[in-house]
C-alpha cells in the first residue's frame, strides 16, 4: 500500500476488546441483559482483533432486536474464507459486517469500485 512506516497491531485483551465494541454498538443497545451476553460472545468471536470489532461493532449499532444478534451471531461462527492465518479471521468479520449493510449502500459501494 506503498506506506510510509508500517505499524503492527496487535490483539486486544478481552477487556480492551469489551471496551472498543461497546464504543461501537453504543450503551443503549447493551442495556439489555439479553443482547449484552450475546454480544460478548460476538466480542469473542472476534479474537481480540481491533479492525473487527470496530467493523462488526458498527455493524450492529443501534440493533435492538435479539434474534438479529443471534442471528449474527452465527454468521460469525459459521463464516468461512480460502485464505490462511490470521487473514482469514479478519477477512470473515469484514464480510459479515459487507453482508449486513444495505442494498442501496452496496450498489453505491459498488459503483464506486467499478469508476
């Protein structure tokens, strides 16, 4: 990507990863005890990765419906990709939070793509 200097990131630990997602999804939403356990095993299904629950976090802001975070839920677990190691991780929580925007959203992300 023709960068000037590289910066590694590391995983977070699952407290700093609790911290940044619920920055993400927004307090109101996780006032519910049912959603917040959902949504902690989500954080866990994110392996500590920042770009993933930034993504997957921004996903879900504002989603107040159980059954559409357990429904991501095991999007997560069951999302695969044909790329190994850690890119594969990243990869699927990308795709899954792509999969969830809009339609109208992805046909403009989409025409962008093809100019």
């Amino acid at each position: 990507m023709e960068t000037v200097q590289e910066i590694e990131v590391h995983k977070l630990s699952m407290e700093e990863a609790w911290d940044l997602f619920q920055q993400k999804v927004g307090g109101e939403v996780l006032s519910s005890p049912r959603i917040r356990d959902l949504a902690k095993d989500v954080v866990n299904e994110c392996s500590g990765l920042p770009l993933a629950l930034i993504t997957v976090g921004r996903a879900l802001r504002k989603e107040n419906n159980i059954r559409q975070w357990q429904a991501a839920l095991s999007e997560l677990r069951n999302s695969t990709a044909n790329i190994e190691g850690m890119e594969n991780q990243v990869f699927a929580r990308l795709r899954f939070s792509y999969d969830r925007l809009m339609d109208d959203i992805v046909s403009s992300f989409l025409f962008c793509k093809r100019a």
